[in-house]
C-alpha cells in the first residue's frame, strides 16, 4: 500500500511536469505552470514556471520588436515608391514632350496642317 502511494505521490507531479514541458516546446505559454507533490518536484515546477514567464515575456519582445522594424520599415519604402513614381512621371511627360518636339509644326510644313 505504502509503495501505490509513493507512485501516486510522485507519477502525478511528473505527468503534470510532463504536460508543462509538452506545452512550452509547443510554443504554449498561457497556462500557468502549477505542480503539487514532493518538494523537489514543486521546485521544479516552479522553475518551470519561470521559464514559461520568461519565454512569454520574449515572445511580447520579439513581436514588439517586429511591430517596430515593419513601422520603420514602411517610410522609407513609402518615399521610395512615391520617389519612382515621380520619376516615372517625370520621365513620361519627358518623352511626350520630346516626341511633340520632332513632329515638324505646321509653319514649316502646311501640307500636314491642312489635312
């Protein structure tokens, strides 16, 4: 009897701590971790615990910093694209104007102008 309650005692504690360390490699940080047992096991569940906060608390960085760089990001490429825009205009109106320019006018050919 006194064997089934040791197994008890402990095989709880390492199932939960088994579940805990399957949820963190899956990238499962909102449930808190919480071991009842032996005093080993509970320390050790509560290092468990702090390992969750601190990779939930990189996680909030990572994104933040993500949030930040795609922000800053987005200016320059803004001005980038408004700049090639210009450009492109720029250029178009550059060759409308010139082909405009190589059409001979009607004073000096009237024989196109009458048409």
């Amino acid at each position: 009897m006194a064997i089934f309650a040791l197994t008890v005692a402990v095989g709880r504690p390492l199932r939960q701590l088994d579940r805990a360390i399957s949820e963190l490699g899956q990238g499962t940080f909102s449930n808190q971790i919480a071991v009842s047992g032996p005093h080993d096991l509970e320390r050790l569940g509560g290092q468990l615990e702090w390992l969750r906060q601190r990779l939930l608390d990189l996680a909030h960085e990572r994104n933040r910093f993500l949030r930040h760089m795609s922000h800053e990001l987005k200016t320059p490429l803004a001005n980038i694209r408004e700049g090639t825009e210009l450009l492109m205009d720029a250029s178009s109106a550059s060759s409308t104007l010139t082909s405009a320019r190589s059409r001979p006018s009607c004073a000096t050919t009237e024989s196109s102008c009458s048409a």
